[in-house]
C-alpha cells in the first residue's frame, strides 16, 4: 500500500509537520491504516510505530527515514524536530 498523500492532513504546506503532529492531525479512522503501512513498508512492529510516532525513539536506519518522508510528505530531517 503505497500513499500518494504529499502533503500534510490539516493542508498547510507552509508549516510542515512532525511525524508525531502529522499522527495527532490524522482523522482517527485512518490512524491505524497509516501505522499500518509504516509496519509493512519498514518491517517492524505496531509498538516500534507507536514508538517512532511518540518520539520515545527514533528509527535506526536511513532508509526507514525516507520510507516516513514518502509516506507523510514531511523531509526526512524535519520527521523528529522538536
């Protein structure tokens, strides 16, 4: 499942996301679809996404970075900022 969503949900390109925002901004119903495909397309497991998604840790590989980036629309370096 390959997401074609390059922007963020609320619509603004101006102000660009954190993963753990593009999450919170995300209606409910689409929440688990989108953990989802992070599991799938990264190889992990639902409490790595939660995880990720919190902040408590972040990903080890470069290229689970660029798989977040594609999927939410948000640069690999800005999935993290504070």
């Amino acid at each position: 499942m390959k997401s074609t969503n390059k922007t963020n949900p609320s619509g603004s390109s101006k102000n660009l996301m954190t993963l753990k925002d593009y999450y919170k901004n995300s209606p409910v119903f689409s929440r688990r679809i989108f953990i989802a495909e992070i599991c799938k397309r990264c190889g992990i497991t639902v409490r790595t996404a939660h995880n990720w998604i919190t902040g408590k840790i972040k990903p080890q590989k470069q290229d689970h970075y660029l798989i977040l980036s594609e999927i939410t629309g948000i640069a690999p370096e800005k999935l993290f900022e504070s």
